[in-house]
C-alpha cells in the first residue's frame, strides 16, 4: 500500500471514530493490566462483568495481593484459563508490590517479565495506559493488516513492525484502537462487512463483498 493511500486510510478510520479506545473497563494502569490479562482467549464482554465485581474490592495491588489465589479464583472463574490467570495475576501483584510500590511500570521489559505478561498485553498497556507509541497485534489486527494491504506478514511481530513503519505519527498513538475494532466489528474473519467499510477502495483484499 502506497504512502499517501496508508494516509488516507488512517485518515477515514479518524474521521470514523475520532476518539478510539479499549473496550476493557479500568479505571487505573494496574486495572488495564489486570483486564488484559483476562483477556487472553476470552471477550472483553466477559472480562469487564467479572471485573465488575472484582475491581471494587481490589483496586490496587495490594488489595488483589490480600485477596489470595483461591478468593480471586472465585471472582474470575467465568472466564477462560481461569486458574492459570488467577495464579499469574497474584504473582503479578506481589512483583509490583514488592519491586514497583503497587504502580505499573511504563518499561516494556519490565512488564514482559510479569506472569502472564506478553508483547501483545505489554503494547496494550503502554499504549493505552501511557500513551506511548505501540501497537499490539492480536488476531484482528494480523487479519487486517494481510486482508487490506496496510501491512502483510507471515508472522504477529512481522505485521507489528511493519504497521510501526508505515504508520505515520500523527496516527500511531490511536492506531491500536482504531485497527482492533475495525477488525473486531468490520473487517471480520468470516463475512467481512464491506458494505459499510469506510476504506473499502483503499483495501487490497480481492475477495470483497460488495
């Protein structure tokens, strides 16, 4: 995809939704680390009715600390993988209560050595949490960035590296956002809606729907 249709392309996405943002529910940067982490193989749907009840009686590291695995287990257990996040998420709190005085640090190595930490979930929070300049590449994004044109890979980080380089500054602080629910409500894995898809003359994908 050239330079100057990579603009437009972003362009019509800000025009679309000039103020994107997660569908997770936070009110803090350890809440958005802690629901991204639920969120693995799970729905943000189902993520924020358990986090519902578990963020206002730990809202902090140190509350979710004291909850313990076996009470915070029973908060969670209507999400996917439950126990494994349940064992990751306390051994979380404890490293952030013990090395970053409950605060969640806005250092991708540090976040990557969190249990249940990966690149997708540190890019999120760096992003979404302290504005920095990633963008986390899950399974709606690689299917947009392949499917469109905007930028094909073999691989996640392959599709990462190349939206960092053909995004323009101006869009990569929302591009994250902008592309996740463009893939999630739009440009869907199996009936792509392009009827109502704002870039769809921009799109390189030869199997369109209109």
């Amino acid at each position: 995809m050239k330079k100057s249709v990579v603009e437009q392309f972003y362009q019509r996405l800000r025009e679309n939704n000039p103020a994107p943002t997660t569908e997770l529910d936070y009110a803090s940067p350890f809440q958005l680390l802690i629901a991204v982490i639920l969120s693995a193989q799970a729905t943000d749907v189902g993520v924020n009715k358990a986090t519902a009840r578990l963020f206002p009686v730990a809202p902090t590291a140190e509350t979710m600390l004291a909850l313990g695995e076996a009470t915070l287990t029973d908060y969670i257990k209507t999400i996917g993988l439950y126990r494994t996040k349940a064992r990751n998420v306390i051994a979380t709190c404890r490293i952030l209560v013990e090395q970053y005085g409950g605060e969640v640090p806005a250092d991708r190595t540090a976040l990557e050595a969190l249990p249940g930490v990966g690149r997708k979930t540190a890019n999120v929070v760096l992003n979404t949490a302290f504005g920095q300049p990633t963008i986390a590449v899950d399974t709606h994004i690689f299917r947009l960035g392949n499917r469109t044109g905007l930028a094909p890979g073999k691989t996640v980080l392959d599709v990462e590296n190349k939206l960092l380089r053909v995004t323009p500054r101006e869009f990569m602080k929302d591009a994250h956002h902008w592309l996740i629910l463009h893939g999630r409500y739009v440009c869907k894995a199996r009936k792509p809606e392009c009827s109502r898809c704002c870039v769809v003359d921009l799109c390189e994908f030869r199997g369109k729907t209109v």
